[in-house]
C-alpha cells in the first residue's frame, strides 16, 4: 500500500554492507532488531546467550523492552548516514521514492504517541541524540513494517 503523503521525496535506508546480501536475497528491508529479536526469539537457543552476553545484560534488557514496542524501517531526506556508531561512515543505501512504500514523516509519528509519556521521554532521547551527531530528526521517515527493495535502488559510496 503507497503512503498519502503528497510531497514527492527522495528517502534513503543507510544500512551495513553486512546486511545488504540478506536484504538483496529475501527481497525486503526489516524492521529494526529483526536480528536481535530473532536470536532472542527462544532462550533455549545458543544465539540467544551469544547475543545476551554480546551486549551485556543491562543493555540487553532495555534493547529488548524497546523493541517489543517501538521498531520501524528507518528511513531519511539525508544524503549522508548522520546517526549511531556509524557516524560519518559512508554506508550503502537503498534509496525509494517516498510515496512507492508506506512510509509517514518522524514528525508525524511522533505525534501520534501524544500523551504517552513512555514513549514521549524515549522519542526526546533519540532525537536530541541525533542532533548531537549532526543529523536531523525532521528529515527522517518511518514504516511500521517491513519494505520491499522492488521499487528501490542499491547505492555505494
């Protein structure tokens, strides 16, 4: 299903040139975690210790609390990657037209937590994060589910 924005833009995924072969061969961009969730998705299983003592158990615990109920496919205006550890990397992106994937302005999910304080005071965090590094929360753009690569391009820097 295509977005109501009517603002034609031009958004780009920045992703790790590790994942790009999973992403060419299932065909879609995942929503954020997919992998973390994955390997904690049974705690019977090897990754999900690996992956407990990969990020340490504080860590683990608040990256688990947050994606169980804030995950999107990130996406923005940008033309270079400005937030997390990647910082100044140049990454390989895939790039979309805004309105050929479901995709809405940060700005305009964010206001759709409204008086949820939870998710208000997580918002603020990351945002002011972002600025910090130099990148721009009113350029981004977010999907609630997974996006197919169909009607995007692959870039390398």
């Amino acid at each position: 299903m295509k977005n109501k924005v009517t603002v034609l833009m031009k958004i780009r995924h920045f992703t790790s040139p590790l994942y790009v072969p999973s992403i060419e061969h299932s065909g879609f961009i995942e929503l954020e975690g997919y992998h973390f969730m994955m390997a904690i998705s049974d705690p019977k299983k090897d990754e999900y210790h690996t992956t407990l003592n990969q990020y340490g158990h504080k860590n683990f615990m608040a990256l688990k609390r947050s994606y169980k109920q804030f995950r999107f496919v990130w996406f923005t205006e940008e033309e270079t990657y400005n937030s997390s550890d990647d910082y100044g990397k140049a990454l390989p992106f895939f790039e979309f037209d805004s309105q050929d994937i479901d995709v809405i302005p940060w700005s305009k999910q964010r206001q759709m937590y409204g008086s949820n304080r939870a998710k208000q005071k997580q918002v603020v965090t990351m945002d002011e994060a972002a600025i910090d590094k130099g990148d721009n929360p009113y350029k981004w753009w977010v999907s609630r589910k997974r996006v197919s690569i169909e009607c995007g391009t692959l870039h390398f820097q």
